[in-house]
C-alpha cells in the first residue's frame, strides 16, 4: 500500500459525546507519527462540497470536555449515491488526502464501507453513536454519557411519580436498539423495560403492573426504546390507561437530552483509545475496518461484519431486569 501522509477525518451521523476528544486523538496521534490532517466538516456532505482544512494540534486543544462534534455532523443523502460518492472522492485526491478515519455509526461505517469499495482510499471507522448498536465492539463513544444522562432524567421523574402516585412511560433513544433503554433501566430500578429485541406484549405488561400494585407499589417507572414493535411511549401508554383507568398515567419523552453534555471519563478515555488505535490501524496497513474494544482491548472488525451483523443484547441483564422488578 501507498505510504501514507495525510489523513481525513470526519464526523458523521448523530452527534455523540466523545466524538471532540476522538478528533483530538486521531489529530495528535498522527501528527505524533509525523502525519498531516485534514478536518473534513459536516461529514460526507462536507466531502462532497470540499468543506477541507488542515488540522494542526492546537486546533484540537481546549475540546476533550465538550460535547458534540467541533468538525460538525450530517446525514447526507447524496453520498448515498454512485455519484456523490465520486464527488467526495475527487475532493480527497484535490487535498491529497489517502487515507479516511470515519467517526460515527452504522449509516456512517457504511458510507465508508462503499467509498473504499468504489474508490481507491483506506478507511478505518470509530465507533461513535450512543445508541452503542454496533456490532463487534463492547462500547460505542456517547452511550456511557447518554446512558448516565437518561438516568439522572429518570431519577427525577421517579421524585414526581412517587408523589403523585403516577405511573411514567419514559422514551429513550436508541433507533432500533435496546441498550440504552436496557441499561437506563436497570441503573434507574424501572418497573419494566420495553425493548425491540424482545417482543412485551401491552396485556403482559398490563398483567405484570397489577401484580405489582396488588404488592403494594404505589408508582411505577416503564422504560420504553423508542424503537419498540408495539409502538412509542404514547401509545403504549395509552394502551395501559384505556384498562387501567385508575393509574394516573403520564408520557415524557427525553429526546435529544441524550445527546449533548459533556462526555463522562469513560467516553473520554475510550474515544483516546479508539482514535488513536484509528491511526495505528492505518499505518498497520489496515483498510475497511472498525476498531473497538471487547473486554478491554483494542480489537479490528472488518466493516463487512459489523454493517451486517445485529449486536445481540444481553440476555442476563434483561432477566436481571425483571427480577428486580418485582
Ligand atoms: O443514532 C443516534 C440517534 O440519536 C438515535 O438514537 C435516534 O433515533 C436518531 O439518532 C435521531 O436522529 P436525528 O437527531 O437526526 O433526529
């Protein structure tokens, strides 16, 4: 493979916290290696329409505690397409640009997937999203913060639910995926926990409340993915209180809360590590992968297999979960 001498990087996708101190350590672990950096702005749509600087280390100072991105995010329908794939290529070849760190998602992962299939450029992914569904690494940059964010909102809604007597739906993030809602649940002792993974169906639900009211539970807290088959939190709860018309039953969904917010220590360690490890795998002369950690340690997912494959959940905890529901 082509030496390598300038890097792009670029965010892309959902913001998530993390994805500044990510930059920093793409940034400052290139440059350590005697590498140069361009900045590529509001993600493949800024590829497109040559939105390049170069990044030089004091650029990326002052940003490992702020939340969203300082290269700025986007979901670009253009780079969908053949075309606007070229396009954004042309622009990297104008910039001399041979070698991509994607920052971002699956939607991300797999722009970077087809540009490196079409066109001749190493891309090395991180793993940015807080909805934590990407397969072939433990942890995503954003959930940990996300998580602890939903949490704190859950604590307090609970403050008002066991005043009022109220039973809250709460709505968490998460597309299509549970582990959000799953965690937030049980750090926050939910009643229940609503995922798409695993079908409740709303009279199992309904079920599982009265029993335990009849065990003296005055409120209750439901968690509900908003990604969930039997619907959003509204008409959940709607589902609940049609049959229930003695629950006081209250909706508040949390929304893009989850997002912002400066990122917790562990997001920030794990973004340095993942960034970092973004460079090394390209100077190792890897291309099309995602780097990740399992179990602690620095692994390298060929993007194939982490586009294509569902991260499961775990099954423990949602068992877990319900225990400690009762
Ligand atoms: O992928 C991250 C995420 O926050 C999902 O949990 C959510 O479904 C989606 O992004 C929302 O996207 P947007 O901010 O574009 O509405």
């Amino acid at each position: 493979m082509a030496k390598i001498i300038n890097v792009g990087v670029l965010t892309s996708g959902g913001d998530a916290p993390g994805m500044n101190a990510a930059i920093r350590a793409v940034t400052r672990m290139a440059i350590y290696h005697g590498l140069k950096v361009y900045g590529i702005r509001h993600g493949y749509h800024g590829m497109i329409h040559d939105q390049i600087r170069e990044i030089k280390s004091h650029h990326v100072s002052n940003i490992i505690q702020r939340g969203g991105t300082i290269l700025k995010t986007a979901r670009s329908d253009e780079f969908r397409t053949v075309e606007g794939r070229a396009k954004a290529y042309e622009n990297l070849k104008r910039n001399n640009i041979d070698a991509l760190v994607v920052i971002g998602g699956d939607g991300s992962l797999t722009g970077a997937r087809l540009l490196s299939e079409e066109h001749d450029i190493p891309c090395v992914g991180v793993p940015g999203t807080i909805d934590n569904d990407l397969y072939g690494t433990d942890y995503t940059i954003g959930y940990d913060t996300a998580i602890n964010t939903a949490m704190e909102a859950v604590d307090k809604i609970r403050d008002t639910a066991s005043a009022h007597n109220r039973l809250f739906f709460v709505e968490v993030m998460g597309r299509d995926a549970g582990f959000i809602a799953l965690r937030t649940g049980i750090a926050s002792g939910a009643e229940a926990i609503l995922i798409p993974e695993r079908e409740t169906p709303s009279d199992k639900l309904k079920i599982f409340l009265e029993e335990g009211f009849k065990r003296k539970k005055t409120s209750g807290i439901i968690i509900v993915a908003e990604g969930e088959k039997e619907g959003g939190a509204y008409e959940i709860a709607n589902k609940v209180a049609e049959d229930f018309k003695e629950y006081d039953v209250k909706v508040t969904v949390l929304g893009h809360i989850q997002r912002g917010g400066s990122p917790s220590a562990y997001d920030r360690v794990t973004a340095s590590q993942l960034g970092a490890a973004a460079i090394d795998a390209l100077l190792d002369d890897q291309k099309s992968v995602m780097v990740g950690i399992v179990n602690k340690k620095i692994v390298h997912v060929p993007f194939n297999k982490t586009i294509k494959s569902r991260k499961p959940i775990n099954e423990d905890l949602l068992e877990l979960a319900e225990i400690l529901s009762i």
